[in-house]
C-alpha cells in the first residue's frame, strides 16, 4: 500500500509539472465535465462514474495524445473530446468501418453519426481500429501519451490467451516510454471463482493486473475511486443486473436500484 501512496504522490507532481498548473488544468476537466455539449443521461451517471477524479487519478493534461480503447457509445469520448481539442490530441480506436461483421460496421456508423452531428466539439478527434481480435491500428510505436478503457476488458476474455496478449502487447507498443494505460473494470471479489470467460461482466483485480504486468506494464496505483462496497457480483445475470442496464427488467429492479453500479478496480499502469 504504501508503495501506491508514494507513486500516486509522484504522479500528482508530474502532473502538475506538464506544462499548465494544476489548477489551470482542472478548470479544463471542470468544463468539459460541465459542458452543455453532453448527453443529460451520461451526466446523470457522473456520481456513479466519477470522470473528474477518476481522470485526475490517471494524470491526465489537456496536451496529450490520448487513445480511448472501445469507446462505445462515447460516455468518456464527450468529455474527452472538448478537454483534448485545442492543445491535445484524442484518438477513438474502435469498430472497424470496414469490418466483415455486419455487427461490428454498423455499430462503427453509429458511432460516426454521433461525431458528425456535432463538429464543433468532435471535428478533432482522429479515428482508429481497435476490434479485438482481428486488427489493431490506432497509433504508432511509442507515439501515445496515455491509454484509457472503461469497463472493456471482460469483453476481450474470450477471444483467448494469444490474442489478449496481442491485445495488451498493442496498447503497450503505442504508448511512449512513461506513458499511462488507465483501466476501469468491474471488479469481482478475490473469495469468488473467476468465470474463464468472463460472462458475468466481473474479473479479479489480480487478474488484470498480471494481464498488464505480462505485456510489461509496471503498476504504478489503484484507486477505489469507483468502488461500490453494497456490490457483491453475484447477481443473476452478471453485472448487467445493476443500473444502468437493469438486464433483468422488473425482476428485484428495486433491490439493485438501492446496489447502484458496480463496484469497480482503477488501475493505473505505466509503460517503463
């Protein structure tokens, strides 16, 4: 513990250091948090997600290069998007607009429809290929500042032991020597059997540490910024039970209406 105090101390200083006080760039997350630009659903789920402290904690400026892995429907994308466009750079590395899977182009046009519709916040960010396991081409060798994903790593399970190590291998690649791969995942208790595929939604955190730690990622902290301690991950039907997804419509909605969402690892890793 006391080895993530004093690295988490190191990177409040770094961050202070790169070029714009830390005050200046709070003001910056602030108002792209803020912003009338984003979705109200997304703004309402600010105090289940935490997107001010919880890229605070990552180290994140408004000058860096940042690759967002499997934006979705782009919850963090529109709060990264307006804090990166003037001096930084995003990157959302996701589906595939040229996939053989019908599934996969129509979620990446979806996607594209949402940028489109409005430019002035979205006209900047640059667009990659992250479609586990097939292709991996969102950046340059030691060209990113940071990378971050958001409860995505429990979907990669599946495709087996190979490509996620293809996978973590691309993202360590990427990233310039210091650089920060930021991980938020649903996190399963250690006294529980991690399911091999992760159907649940929910992983041990000492599972996705060695992940990393295996493509040679350090692990420099973890938060419990997104903990939630009422969740116990053994719900039918796996995470998706919790709002707000609530996969199992009327069924105990109430009782996983006062759980909220999951309880969740911050994980930060460095590239050495």
């Amino acid at each position: 513990m006391k080895k993530y105090l004093v690295a988490a101390l190191a990177c409040t200083t770094l961050f202070a250091a790169g070029g714009a006080s830390a005050q200046a760039v709070d003001a910056k997350l602030k108002a792209a948090i803020g912003a009338s630009s984003r979705t109200p659903a997304n703004v309402q789920r600010d105090a289940s997600r935490h997107p001010y402290e919880t890229l605070t904690f990552f180290g994140i400026r408004p000058n860096m290069t940042v690759v967002e892995l499997a934006p979705g429907a782009g919850w963090y994308t529109e709060i990264l998007a307006p804090y990166l466009r003037d001096n930084g750079k995003l990157i959302a590395a996701g589906n595939d607009l040229a996939s053989p899977n019908e599934r996969e182009r129509k979620g990446a046009e979806r996607f594209m429809e949402r940028l489109n519709a409005n430019p002035a916040v979205y006209n900047k960010v640059a667009l990659g290929v992250f479609s586990p396991p097939r292709k991996y081409e969102f950046a340059p060798n030691n060209s990113v500042d940071m990378v971050l994903t958001f409860r995505n790593i429990h979907n990669w399970i599946p495709t087996g032991p190979d490509n996620l190590k293809a996978l973590f291998t691309s993202v360590y690649d990427s990233l310039k020597p210091g650089g920060v791969f930021g991980v938020v995942e649903h996190r399963l208790p250690a006294s529980q059997t991690q399911d091999a595929t992760a159907s649940t939604g929910y992983m041990h955190e000492k599972y996705v540490i060695g992940l990393a730690e295996a493509a040679g990622f350090k692990l420099a902290a973890k938060s419990e910024i997104n903990a939630n301690p009422k969740d116990k991950a053994d719900h039918k039907n796996g995470v998706w039970a919790l709002p707000p997804t609530f996969t199992n419509k009327d069924e105990d909605r109430a009782k996983y209406q006062a759980i909220g969402e999951s309880d969740r690892m911050t994980l930060k890793f460095v590239k050495p």
